[in-house]
C-alpha cells in the first residue's frame, strides 16, 4: 500500500480544510442573508383567516403573517390564549375584523401595548339591522369591501416598510381586481333571480353587507351571534312573515347544525342551503372559494320555484 508523503500528507489536510472553511463560510452567508431578508419583512398577526389570506396576497414575500386563529374555532367564541398573545408580541400589527367582532379588542390592545392593531372593519360603512341602530359587523361578505380593507392594509404596510411601496402596491391592486372580478361574477349570477325572490332567510343576522351590495332583503333567525335565541312569539311573527313572503329557501350555517333551520324550513315548505356566513371553513380557506360556494347556494336556492 502507497504511504503519502509527509508534505503530501500537509498539502490533503489543507485542501480538506479549506474545503470545510468554504463551506462554513458559505453556510454563514446563507444564515446572514436569510436573516437580514427575515428582518426586512413585516411581521404581520392576524385574527381572522381571510385577513391572513388579504396580508399574504397585498404583502407577498416582505410579510410574514403568523394566523392567531385556529383551524376549527368559532368567530364568536374564540379569545386569543396567552400563547397566541407570545406569538404577536414580536410582531408589527395585529389584523383584526373590528365593528365589535372582537370583543376582547381592548384587552388584547392592554397585553400588546408596543404593537399597532389596525381594524380594516372601521374604514367600511356600516349596514344596520333594520329597525335597530346595531350595525352588521360581517363586512367580508361583500367583495368591495374586502377591496377597501385591502386599501387600509396597503398603507399600513407601506407606512413600516417604505421601501417595499411598488411590492405593496402591485400586491393590492391584484388583490382589487380579483375583488372586482368576483363582484361582476357575482352580479352575472345573481341577476338571474326575480325580485320577489330576493329575501336572505339566514341563520343569524350575517348578510347585511351582502344583502345590500345585490339588492336583498335579509331576515335573520336569530341575532347577530347564531347561538342567540328568540322566544316563542318572535318566532310565531317570524313563521307568519315566511308564509307571508312564500320564502323558497332558508340558509343554514355550513360549519353549524343545520337542524333548527331544517325544521323552520319544513314548517314553511321551504329548501334549505348552507352559507359559510362568517367567513371561515375547514376546507375553503380562500375567500374566493367562500364567495363563490354562497353566491351558488343562494342562486340554487331562490332560483328554484314553489
């Protein structure tokens, strides 16, 4: 067997630690970049799913959103744990719905004093239900007003990275032409239902913003949040009024039990159809996918005849 040499021997111990010494070199500067890129993003909580969808779409690769909402929780019942509050406190602004969606909103401003929470909610015009001075807070269900939302986050994101404003800026006017898209789809569909055949039956009062951006008149079953009930004489007005206005289809929520309104449904001979009214889904995270799924619903709905 060749023995090496004592300067062969020098020489392939140097090559080899050269070697490892470029490749530490090159694993540093991989590691120093990723870290100055991660720095330069904005760091972005969001408390709903379709403002972590807007963030991502309006933001692209300069944000980085952490989605305090998990899979599976309900609007109205969710509060943001002590863990989820860690995972904000690093972060440069909070997303949330706002119109009183959030009820722990002044809490959570007490806990993350050091971080901006900005409420695109509060740049929408409200819909009151009708005959009360209660405004609707489900303002993602008509297109524009996402488009609007979109405008507010644009600025606040151009006000923490100046440098990204054309990103920001080709990232929101994207995010409004898919908004308008969706609205001239939804316009198309919708124009094919008569008027007498534009009344929303909904499970909870939901459809305000929805209602008034196509020309509907909603009933709501219940409140604003779906668990509240009315008592035996509303719903004996609310079953004259259903007769009343030969209702062909009542809404159901499609992430709750549809059983209730399958019975008020039945007594009146009406169908039933789900909604995803508050905007979240297991399985449709998109919100293109959530609009479109309502607008086919209501269309089959109120299109068939009694």
């Amino acid at each position: 067997m060749r023995q090496l040499s004592g300067a062969a021997l020098t020489d392939a111990t140097g090559c080899g630690t050269i070697r490892a010494m470029r490749k530490l070199l090159s694993c540093l500067l991989v590691l120093v970049f990723g870290v100055m890129a991660a720095q330069g993003r904005v760091k972005v909580a969001s408390l709903h799913p379709l403002l972590s969808e807007m963030a991502q779409a309006v933001g692209g690769e300069q944000v980085e959103v952490v989605n305090l909402f998990p899979k599976g929780a309900d609007l109205h019942t969710f509060n943001p744990t002590a863990a989820d509050l860690a995972r904000a406190r690093d972060t440069a602004l909070v997303l949330a719905c706002g119109m009183g969606v959030e009820p722990y909103l002044d809490d959570l401003k007490d806990s993350l004093p050091s971080v901006s929470v900005v409420e695109p909610g509060k740049s929408i015009p409200p819909v009151y239900l009708p005959g009360t001075q209660q405004a609707d807070p489900h303002w993602w269900n008509a297109p524009q007003n996402m488009k609007r939302a979109s405008r507010v986050l644009m600025q606040e994101l151009m006000s923490r990275a100046p440098a990204q404003k054309t990103v920001f800026r080709a990232g929101q006017k994207a995010y409004a032409a898919e908004m308008d898209a969706l609205d001239r789809e939804a316009r198309v569909a919708l124009g094919r239902l008569p008027q007498e055949s534009r009344v929303l039956v909904a499970a909870h009062a939901a459809m305000g913003h929805f209602g008034k951006a196509y020309g509907f008149r909603q009933v709501a079953v219940h409140g604003i949040a779906q668990e509240s009930e009315g008592d035996t004489a509303t719903m004996a007005r609310l079953l004259r009024s259903l007769r009343e206005l030969r209702v062909r289809c009542i809404f159901t929520e499609a992430t709750g039990s549809p059983r209730a309104m399958e019975t008020l449904a039945g007594q009146v001979g009406a169908a039933t159809r789900p909604l995803v009214m508050d905007g979240i889904h297991p399985e449709m995270r998109a919100y293109r996918e959530i609009f479109n799924f309502n607008i086919r619903n209501i269309v089959d709905g109120l299109g068939q005849t009694r």
